[in-house]
C-alpha cells in the first residue's frame, strides 16, 4: 500500500487552511447583477448617458438631475431560475421561482428661479442588488479520488498529529485555546467520522493520515466508488441610496449617491460518496477495505453592512446626442460569518453515526472586505421623439478586492501595502504576500484568482406613439478570472467547511420591454433572460499532479425574469 500523495506538495508553505474568510467569498460579495426598474431592464441598464429613472441613481447619479418633474415608483419581478449540471455525458436539471419586490423609490423636484440652475433634484430609493438564489447538483458515476484524500493530505502537510484533532488532555481541538495548534475545522470533522484515520510511521514516528481512498497514484485499480453533490444559495444585497443633484442650463446634469448596502448570503453545500473496497479503520484502528458510505453536510453565511459613494456627470451639447460618466467608490462592508457542518458516515457495519462540528455551535468570524471601483463611460444618441440608442461600458478590476480587520482604519505602523483604503503598490508582484498584514494569504490569493472584468451595454427605445414605447437591449459582463485559476494551476482556498467552489465565465443578457403612459401614470414591463456558465470543482485540485483532478462539472445557470413597474409623475 503507497503512501497517499495528495495535496502535501502544494501546501509545503501553508498558512494553515483558513476556515472563514477567502478570494472566492469576496467575489460572491462583488459580483454585479442586472437589477432595477423595468424600463431599466428592459433596455438591458445601458442608462449611464440619460437618467430619468429611478435605477438610474444607483448607476450614474446624474440621472437624478434630467428629472424635471418628481416621480414615486415600485417594481415587482418575477424570478424563474433553470440550473443544469453536465458531467460524464449526464445531465441534471433544477428549478426555482421566487418574487422580488425590485425597486421602490421617490424623486422629488424643486424648481429655482434661475436659468443657469433651473432646478435640484432629490431622491431616495430601495433596490435589490445582487440576488444569490441558486440551486444546483449532480451525480458523478465514476470517481476518481475522493475528498477524504483531500483532508488526509490537508492534514499531513500540516503536520497535523492525533493529539491536535481529539480530546485529548482535555482540549477542545474545535477550540484549542492560544497556546495550542488550532486545526481546520474540517480536519477535526475528518477525524471524528473517520474519513482520514492517523497511522504512526515506526521509522520516523511522525503522524500519517490516510483518507478512505486507496492507491491514489492510480497505479491499480483499487477502490471505486460514486460521488454526487448539491449546491443551494440564497439571499441578496438590498441597497438604500439617497441621491441628489441638478443641471446648469440644462447641458450639464450632475449627481451624487450614497448607498448603504445591506448583505445577506446563505450556502448549503452537500457532497457525498458510495465508496468499495475502501481504506475504513477496524476497532483497533488499523486499515482494511471494506465499503464505505458518506456525505458532508455543511452551511456558511454573511451578514454585513456596506456604504460607498457615487458621483456621475451627463453632458448634453445638443439634444440628440448625450455623454455619461460615473465612478463608484468601492463598497466598504463590515461582515460577521458562521459556519458549521456534519458528517454522516457508514462504514459497513464497523463504525457509523454522524460528527458535528463545534457540538453544533457555529464558528464566528468578523472582518473588513473592499470591493472594487468602478468606472462607467456611456453614449446616447436620441432621435427626435420617437428613438433613443443607449451604449455603457463599465470597468471593475477584482483583482484589487481586499480584506482587512474589523473596524480597522489606520495602518497603525503597517507598511503602506496594507493600509486598508490604499493598501496596494500597483508596483507589487502579483502575488505578493504582506506578511505584515493579517490577512495577507488572503489578499494576494484575490490577486491570484480574479482581474478586471468589463462590461457592455446597448439598449433601444422606439416609440411607435406618444404613449407606447418599445425597448430592447443586451448586456455582456467578461469574467473576471483568471486563467491560472480555470486551469487548475493554482490552489483554491474556500470558505467555511465547504471545500467545494464555481468560477463564472462570461455572462450574458438579453432583454425586451413595453412602456405605456396615460397622463402622469406610467406603467413597464420587461423580460430579461440571462445565462451563466460556470465551472463546479468538489474540492481544489493539485496542480502538482494533474492527471489527478478533482470532480469537476459545468454548470449552466440560466434566469428568465419577468419585471412590472408602476408609478407616478407630478
């Protein structure tokens, strides 16, 4: 029997795998979405260069200042989410709808007695930002490793031994205190349910884990078995913006915003696997092969509270052409996170039961995370009464996420690198770790995993008459990760006791709408459908040996929304 050589090389320099905070987390936390009112969707949010709309202060702010009458307004949406999974020629499909209250809001107007500065607008709404609601899983009918292999090879390139993940002398190995090693707490549920059992080396003494998977170097064809998982997340971002604004002499329309986020984010992970002739400790401890049966159930969540600020121009030389721009502070959110999980295990009659972690009390973990700025140039050209073509192009740079601690806001004698407002020297390597700073590992990671991604917007209005309008439009958002990370050349930290991680690739949008409009009622309606493929791996996969992948699948995520807004001008 050969010694398992899974992940012990790429974790030679570890920190010790961090059971809270991590890149991929942050990017759940930035990721965009298509959101706001119908009109605004309905034209796929190329909004940046007219304004007029409630959504339009969460984009570029100076749309607050085109008002020229106030406006009260919601918008309800209708979500209809099909996830599909394909792996080993299979194809597995889930389904969800859920109801939105979108966008409520208010403009009010006040006209002043100058032709230079005609009139200051302003306005407050409630929008739902990122929507986290999805759903998918799979089955994988031929394994070829098994996550056990994954936490035994985490825990012997820590240097884990028996003492650090039992009770032993009375310590909580959940809770060690300060003068003790503080294992995962995956490790520690890999111990207790027995998916890696410890193995004393008599020539050196040092501690050897073994995960339930046998001749992992694949040289016989030893243990097999099935795998299959489920990923559920729901939750949202819902945003508070107080806007106001103006023009000057009616070519200059300019805005402010300041937005206060609240994040709530939810994820259910389950991954189990149907193993024979597998690696399963008898009562003495010692390795036979025997059947083995078990799943990880784990959950993770984020509650937190952002705040960031928005400053927009529009310029309007003549009436049938306009320009845009806006930038976006990034969002600085406070997060508090839990997380736990159990194992349910069978091992053919010799051990079964399930292990919890922590006797069932969630970990806590609190912390600072900065999003990234963005920029948004946009483009409309209007056509008498009758046309409007809107273009935006928007630009985020993820690579330039950043943890820092709680409540933390001066360097406090850390070099410059991480001081959390300015903490990068764009001069840096790219994957530069401050040691320095306590969440170093995980910042040079985000630079690691992610970079800018880009997107464009085109949106159409046409107005058969007056009273009727009829939009269209499409949104492309490039993916922001990079390809180091798609190509499994690099390990992937994760959050909580979920090993399992998605990539996005690109997303894209198509959208349509109606408008009517009856004295100073209004009434929209839009269809926006979206699709996103990403890319599922159970666990990271070891770059130093490539031929041994972990479970990976495509995911295809597709959105069919149905959006109606309603509301008033005077």
């Amino acid at each position: 029997m050969k010694k398992q050589l899974i992940i012990l090389s790429i974790f030679g320099a570890s920190t010790g795998l961090s059971f809270g905070q991590s890149a991929i987390g942050a990017y759940g936390i930035a990721q965009p979405d298509l959101k706001g009112t119908a009109r605004f969707m309905g034209m796929a949010g190329a909004f940046g260069a007219l304004g007029g709309d409630l959504s339009s202060l969460s984009q570029n702010p100076a749309g607050i200042g085109v008002y020229r009458s106030s406006d009260v307004g919601f918008t309800l949406d209708l979500d209809a989410q099909s996830s599909s999974v394909m792996n080993e020629g299979n194809k597995y499909g889930m389904d969800q709808t859920k109801f939105y209250l979108n966008n409520i809001g208010a403009v009010l107007t006040m006209r002043l007695p100058s032709k230079t500065f005609p009139n200051f607008n302003f306005g407050f709404t409630f929008n739902r930002g990122t929507t986290y609601n999805r759903v998918f899983g799979g089955n994988f009918s031929t394994l070829r490793n098994s996550m056990s292999n994954y936490i035994a090879g985490v825990a012997n390139a820590e240097g884990v031994t028996e003492g650090d993940v039992s009770w032993s002398g009375g310590v909580d190995p959940y809770n060690p205190g300060p003068s003790y090693y503080a294992a995962p707490w995956l490790t520690v549920l890999g111990y207790d349910s027995y998916l890696m059992t410890p193995q004393l080396d008599p020539a050196t003494g040092a501690t050897n884990w073994y995960g339930l998977w046998d001749d992992y170097d694949m040289n016989g064809a030893n243990t097999s078995g099935r795998g299959s998982f489920m990923m559920q997340e729901s939750g949202s971002q819902s945003e508070f913006n107080i806007a106001f604004g103006g023009n000057i002499s009616n070519v200059v329309y300019w805005g402010m915003n300041f937005d206060i986020i609240n994040l709530n984010y939810n994820l259910t992970s389950i991954w189990g696997e149907n193993l024979e002739n597998a690696l399963v400790p008898d009562a003495s401890n010692n390795l036979i092969r025997d059947a083995a049966d078990w799943n990880l159930n784990s959950y993770y969540r984020m509650r937190g509270t952002g705040f960031n600020y928005q400053f927009g121009l529009i310029f309007k030389p003549v009436q049938e052409f306009r320009l845009g721009f806006a930038f976006h502070t990034p969002t600085w959110f406070n997060i508090n996170e839990e997380f736990g999980g159990y194992v349910n295990y069978n091992y053919a009659g010799l051990e079964n039961g399930t292990a919890v972690t922590n006797d069932g009390v969630p970990g806590y973990n609190s912390y600072n995370l900065r999003t990234p700025w963005k920029i948004i140039a946009s483009a409309a050209g209007v056509l008498g009464s009758n046309l409007i073509v809107s273009f935006d192009y928007e630009w985020a740079n993820y690579g330039k996420m950043h943890f820092s601690e709680p409540n933390y806001y001066y360097d406090g004698g850390y070099d410059g690198w991480y001081d959390p407002w300015y903490p990068w020297d764009y001069s840096a390597p790219a994957n530069y770790v401050n040691l320095a700073d306590p969440y170093g590992y995980e910042n040079a990671d985000i630079a690691t995993y992610y970079k800018s991604s880009n997107t464009f917007r085109v949106g159409v209005e046409f107005k058969p008459i007056s009273a009727l309008s009829i939009r269209a439009g499409y949104s492309y958002v490039s993916s922001p990760v990079n390809k180091v990370a798609k190509d499994n050349q690099e390990v992937i930290y994760t959050s909580g006791l979920t090993p399992s991680y998605r990539f996005d690739n690109d997303t894209n949008y198509i959208t349509c709408g109606l408008g009517y409009r009856y004295s100073h009622f209004y009434v929209d309606l839009a269809y926006v459908y979206k699709r996103m493929n990403s890319e599922y791996h159970a666990y990271t996969p070891d770059p130093a040996y490539p031929a041994l992948t972990s479970p990976q699948a495509k995911v295809s995520l597709n959105n069919s929304q149905v959006v109606l807004s309603m509301g008033y001008r005077f």
